[in-house]
C-alpha cells in the first residue's frame, strides 16, 4: 500500500510540474495568436460587417465635429480603433466601442504604437448597452436601421452634441452639415435643445412689453407665432443650434416695423439671452420661461 500511494504520489507530481511547463507556452501561443490577429474588410460582426472608414474621412468627420482636447469622442462600432486614436492625437479623450474582443486588443496595440493609449480607450462591449451619455462627440458607420434604433437615444443627450455619421443618415432628422471626401459621404447632427412649447418674458426697451411665442418643433427645424403686448406680431428667422436659439419679433407699425433680434440659451423651462433693436438703438437682457 505504501508504494502504491508513493507511486501515485509521483505521478501527481510528474502531472503537476508539466502542466506548469506547459501553461506558459501555452499562454504565450494564445497571446502570439492575438498578437498576429488581422481583421479582414467585409468579416461579421454582431449588428454589421467590418468595412474601415478611409482615413482622410476620419479626419473630414473629426473636422466636423470640430474635436478639441475638450472633448470627449465615443466611436461605437470602433473597429481597428482608428477614429479613436485620430480623435486621441486631437488631444480628445476617446473611447471606442467594439463587440469583438479581437478588435479591441488590436485596436489597443495600435493606440500604444501611436502613443496615445491614455487618451484612447476601448470598452468590448455592445453599442445599445453601453452608456456613452457623456460624450461630447460620438461618431458613427452604421447600417440606417442602426441609426435608427440609436436615434431616440441621440436625442435625449446634452443639446449641442455633435453626432457624425459616414455614409448613412436619420431618415427624417436631416443633418445640419454634409460633406464629401473621396467619393464618401459624411453627415453632422448636432442635437437641438427641446423648445416647442409657449414661452413668455417682458423686456423694458421702449417702455415694459410683454411678449409670448408659440413654437413648433420637428428636431431642429422650428416654427411658431408670436404677440406683443396683446398683439399678432411677426416670427423671423427662427434657428435653433444645440441649446442656442436666434429669432425676430417685427412690431407692425403705421409707418416703421420695429425688428427685435433675440438671440438666449436653451436651459430646461428657461431661456436666457439678449435682446437688440435692428436699428442699433441699445440692447437688453431677456429670459423667458416655458409656460406649458
């Protein structure tokens, strides 16, 4: 019994050590597998196919967007990591979003070979799970029903947001810029403050007036009616950028309509700006507040 129990005792060890000879080989094969992995132009992904955005229009979207250190650049879909690391070396601090686990170790190999693995970061993750509501700038090369599901989520992000999408748009939320680049398309949103709803203030220019306009909204394209004083009053211009909102009030008169240009900031139920007569005569603070 005593020999059998030291021959097994034997053969557990010979077992042992060669596993433990074994593991480290065995890691450094999986890590040399990594190391050598290539992504190939049209391989599956979870919600779309790899196919890279050149790099001149990496950059066009970068531009765009006009990406500053102050910046935070999510990418989702991410890919080999190149708009993250384009926006990092813009000083940004960018964050790329990608389902496949290769990619991302790829994507970090690069991002240290360009010298910018602190700036540039990489979450294996999926696009529709992952919470990017900080960000500043968030770029996109997604399929139009992609961009579709993420719409809702777009909207609901801080107003002024600058969302950049290669090749594939919103439908019915038309871009506020496009560009061309090397037969490629870009579109620019940026997301429009929430401003349909009845607004009143009062302004003392020319003696205390009290105004109220009615806005219409359908994303950043409004419309709506004004009164002064109690009076229809006319409603230009309207354009809403992000939080900042620019319109004119025109006061018909017998002889010489009276244009006031306000220009304010969007904040929740509150608008905060100043107001100036079109003929130069001075200007004034004004804020309204939302009354529905």
């Amino acid at each position: 019994m005593q020999f059998i129990w030291r021959r097994a005792s034997f053969i557990a060890f010979i077992f042992v050590a060669a596993t433990s000879l074994l593991a480290p080989g065995a890691l450094h094969a999986q890590n040399a597998a990594r190391q050598e992995y290539a992504p190939t132009v049209g391989q599956e992904g979870k919600d779309v196919i790899w196919v890279p955005t050149p790099q001149a229009l990496v950059e066009k979207m970068l531009d765009m967007a006009k990406v500053t250190p102050r910046d935070i650049v999510y990418d989702l879909g991410s890919g080999d990591g190149r708009t993250v690391i384009a926006a990092a070396r813009r000083g940004a601090q960018a964050y790329g979003v990608e389902f496949n686990p290769d990619m991302v170790a790829l994507s970090e190999r690069a991002a240290a070979k360009a010298g910018v693995a602190g700036r540039a970061k990489f979450i294996n993750g999926d696009i529709f799970q992952t919470d990017f509501s900080r960000a500043t700038v968030l770029t996109l090369y997604l399929l139009p029903s992609l961009n579709l599901k993420l719409r809702p989520t777009l909207l609901k992000m801080k107003p002024g947001t600058r969302v950049v999408s290669h090749a594939f748009s919103m439908d019915d939320w038309q871009p506020d810029q496009t560009e061309n680049v090397e037969g490629r398309t870009a579109y620019l949103w940026i997301v429009p403050a929430r401003v349909q709803g009845t607004w009143r203030w009062s302004v003392a220019d020319s003696g205390p007036r009290n105004y109220e306009i009615s806005l219409k909204q359908q994303f950043q394209k409004v419309e709506g009616l004004a009164t002064l004083g109690g009076k229809t009053a006319q409603l230009w211009d309207v354009r809403l950028q992000g939080d900042q909102l620019a319109f004119a009030v025109i006061e018909p008169t017998s002889t010489n309509p009276i244009r006031r240009e306000f220009t304010g900031r969007v904040s929740g139920n509150t608008i905060e700006g100043t107001m100036k007569l079109s003929n130069g005569a001075g200007e004034a603070k004004w804020t309204a507040t939302r009354a529905d």
